[in-house]
C-alpha cells in the first residue's frame, strides 16, 4: 500500500540507516507504520523515528492544557501523564502551520 503522504517522509532521511539512494520504502526496513492521523483521520504511513506527532489527552481529546474552546489552561500533571502521542500527517502540519502563524 502506498500513499502519496509515504513518498513525503522520504523527504527526511535518516543517513545512519542507509535510506540514501532511492531505496523503495517497501523494502525500507527500518520501521514504517500505518497509523490514522488525529488531524483529519486518515491512515497513512509514517515512520515512528520522523513523524510529527500531537500529545493528545484521551479524556478530552485535545492536548493537555487546552479546552474545547481553544482557551489555554495549566496543563494537570495528570493530564499530561495520560496523554498520549498521536501520529499528524504532513497535510495537517502544514494546515497547522498556516493557521499558528
Ligand atoms: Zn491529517
């Protein structure tokens, strides 16, 4: 399975692992993963070394310290101990960047 979102991490590659020279990132085996982005929820692939990736609190969602209305609080030890790092295809970075800035 290929996604055009695959060919966009060749783009960062890691030169201890020998990714150099065109190798096809099907007998690339250093660990690429299909996971579902928390962006916009669809899978693509990734590798877990590269990716850019969301601390997302699974009890609300959304990163640790900010609420449902976008306003920023202390982010809880707790929250933060919960959390979880979820996978961003390069789309959503992108879109995140534009609106950050
Ligand atoms: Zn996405």
């Amino acid at each position: 399975m290929t996604t055009p979102l695959a060919a966009a991490h060749i783009h960062h590659p890691d030169p201890g692992r020998g990714f150099y020279g065109g190798v096809p990132i099907e007998s690339y085996a250093g660990g690429v993963e299909t996971g579902r982005c928390y962006g916009c929820k669809r899978e693509f692939d990734f590798d877990p070394a590269e990716v850019e990736t969301f601390l997302v609190d699974p009890e609300t969602g959304l990163p640790p310290g900010l609420t449902v209305l976008a306003s920023l609080r202390p982010a809880t030890p707790e929250a933060v101990a919960r959390s979880v790092d979820l996978p961003v295809c390069p789309d959503c970075i992108e879109k995140a960047k534009r609106f950050t800035f």
